[in-house]
C-alpha cells in the first residue's frame, strides 16, 4: 500500500482547547482509522503546519502528486476516505474534478509535484 494520508492529530482548528478535551484533529483521525479508506495507510502526525486552516491532512504516494487539505472535521471523514481512495486509484494522483469530493475541491490548501515527475 503505498498511499498514504497524513492526518495532523494535534490541531485545535483554531478553538482553545481544555485540558482534558480531545482535539479535533485527533477526532479527525480517530474517525478515519475507524473505517480507513480502501488502499490507504492512515498516519497521524503531530503537526502539518496548517493551523491557521483548521484539521487538515495531506494525501501523497511515491510519484504522485502530493495535495493538502484543511478546514475539516471528523464530519468529512467519510468524504475525505471516498476522495483517498479515488486517489489510489490514479496513475498519478490526479483525480478528475468532477470525481472528487466537494470539500477536496474547495478545500485544497497545496498540491506539490512528486520528487520525479515521468517523462510524458
């Protein structure tokens, strides 16, 4: 299985947090481990840089494009395994606009190249 989707497990999404609450990104995580997309590793990570743009995570594979989404919740994780194992499916990581899901296609923070792109 060589696609992974990074689930930033410390985020606040912007929300003081008490100090025996549960972050939402660990909500977040919590519920995609629960039902994991098919032909996806789920890791978390303690943190993705994205604070500012509420629980996000980042879907990447060896040679694929790599994309970073923010502004979630555990509410979209059954949008955001859907839009992970479209991705799976790709070549190379793109998925067709029309077939990805709406927060995919609104909530994109970052789409970086693979390390080698093929010659096409």
């Amino acid at each position: 299985m060589g696609v992974t989707l990074h689930v930033c497990t410390t985020c606040k999404a912007g929300a003081p947090l008490p100090e025996d609450g549960i972050a939402p990104g660990a909500r977040l995580y919590d519920a995609l481990v629960a039902a994991p997309p098919q032909g996806v590793r789920v890791v978390g990570v303690e943190c993705l840089s994205a604070c500012s743009q509420g629980c996000s995570v980042a879907l990447s594979a060896p040679g694929k494009w790599t994309y970073v989404y923010g502004r979630l919740t555990a509410d979209d994780s059954a949008a955001i395994a859907q839009g992970a194992a479209a991705y799976a499916e790709t070549v190379d990581g793109i998925v067709p606009w029309r077939q990805r899901p709406e927060i995919f296609r609104k909530q994109s923070l970052a789409r970086i190249p693979p390390l080698e792109i093929p010659n096409v």
